[in-house]
C-alpha cells in the first residue's frame, strides 16, 4: 500500500511521520501495493487532527480522529479503520470477489456481533426533484430543518445533494454521469 502523508498546519516531525507509516503498514497487509492510503494531520482550533482515507478499488475506507496527542489521534484512527475493515467483511467478500485490491482473507472477524446483521431499511421517502440553484436549495433545507436536501441543479440539470457542514458552512454533492 502506497501512503501519502500531507500536513496543514501542523509541525511534521520525522518522529510522526515514521509512526504513522508504522501504523497504516499493520493495515497495509489488507491491500495490494497499488491501494494508496492519503493521509493529512493538521490542527483544528488548536486540536490535533490524523485523517486518513484508504482508496482501494472500488472501496474507500476513512477515518477522523482529532485528540490532544496527535499520537492517540493516530492510534484511535487506524484501530477505526481496522474495524471498519472488520465490520465489512463479509459483505465486501460478497461484493468484491473478483477485487484483488482486497485481501480479506487477512481481515480479522469482527469482535461485535450486531454489525453480523442486514442492514434493513425502515422508510422510503420520494422526493420531487425540483429544478433550483445551489443557494435556493440551501434556503430550503434550512427551512424544512433538514441537515442536507436533494434537488435538481437548474445549471446542470443533474442531481445535486446540499448539506450541513460543521462552522456554518454548507457543502455540494454533484453527480456526474
């Protein structure tokens, strides 16, 4: 597995950058060598934060993890993604047989039994795709109380997700065919 570590705004000593390969290495074993794990460790109001995010084919894993000691941040971000990895098994053996990007036979089994059950959908909702700008569904989501909104790019004219992110920021999901 390849790893691609960055920092935004955050001192990278050696030190660091050794743990972390160490780290994500223990779950590299999972991957083949062309699976890249990008990685950014920066500071968030004065708090380390280790993100982390896995892109194998056709699967991606991530994890977040902010902590006092980037270290722990570390620590709780990889134990994540191995349960992630985990939890998923077998549904991605099901999914992913013919993905070599994959090696699940290396995959612990998951230690909590309540991930082992389907996951069951207990509503459907249709929604009307109504033709609208970015700033207009926004407008909307805010006024239903929802934290995202489907709509109809009238741009575009694809389908388009506006959400909630944190610090009053709003984000876009855009489709593209």
């Amino acid at each position: 597995m390849k790893i691609n570590i960055s920092s935004k705004n955050y001192p990278m000593s050696d030190k660091l950058e050794s743990y972390i390969q160490k780290k994500l290495e223990k779950i590299g074993k999972f991957f083949d060598e062309d699976t890249t794990a990008n990685v950014v460790v920066s500071k968030q109001r004065e708090t380390p934060k280790f993100e982390a995010t896995i892109n194998a084919k056709q699967a991606v894993l991530r994890a977040e993890m902010a902590n006092d000691s980037i270290y722990d941040a570390v620590d709780m971000a990889t134990d994540k993604l191995t349960n992630q990895l985990s939890k998923l098994k077998g549904k991605l053996e099901s999914r992913y047989k013919e993905n070599k990007a994959l090696k699940l036979e290396f995959v612990p089994e998951p230690e909590d039994e309540e991930f082992e059950e389907e996951m069951n959908i207990v509503r459907r909702k249709q929604v009307e795709l109504t033709p609208m700008v970015a700033e207009e569904a926004i407008l909307q989501m805010e006024m239903l109380g929802h934290d995202f909104f489907v709509f109809l790019d009238m741009d575009t004219n694809d389908v388009s997700v506006v959400y909630k992110r944190k610090g009053n920021a709003y984000g876009l999901i855009e489709t593209n065919r």
